[in-house]
C-alpha cells in the first residue's frame, strides 16, 4: 500500500517511474548490469511510494506488508474468507 499522504501529482510520478523500471526489468534479458540497474529503479521508487522501507504510518502499529496474512495476526481472518 502506498503512503496516502502523498500528492496525487507526486504518486503518479513515481508510479510512472516504477512501470517504466519493470518493463526495463522486463527487456534487460540476460543483462545482469542492465537488470541491477533496472530492479534498483523499481527498488527506489516502491521506497518512495512507501511500499518498501521505513513504514510511514504513525500509530505503533507493526508492518505485515511483506508476510503471508496466515503468519500474522490477520490468520484467522483469512481464513475465513472464500476464494
């Protein structure tokens, strides 16, 4: 989830910014410089948009971004979902 608290015309910028370094991702091929320099871009710009890093909320609450909902609190609730 982005930082809500971003400008519109920020977001979109950086959303931009990381379409275009996924698709260098994308056609590096076999490229190793090429790739690197390509999946830093993409790092860079989820940082910014607040996907990766630091958290950018202010309440205490902890970050379950990057696990799986059954290794969090949220378990059981995802457990009960259909799908």
């Amino acid at each position: 989830m982005s930082n809500p608290a971003l400008a519109e015309d920020v977001r979109a910028s950086l959303v931009a910014e990381l379409m275009s370094a996924r698709r260098a991702v994308r056609d590096a091929g076999n490229d190793p410089y090429a790739k690197e320099d390509a999946r830093g871009r993409v790092d860079t710009a989820k940082v910014a948009l607040g996907e990766r890093g630091p958290v950018w909320w202010t309440d205490g609450a902890p970050d379950y971004n990057r696990y799986l909902a059954k290794n969090t609190p949220y378990a059981d609730w995802y457990a009960g979902l259909d799908g």
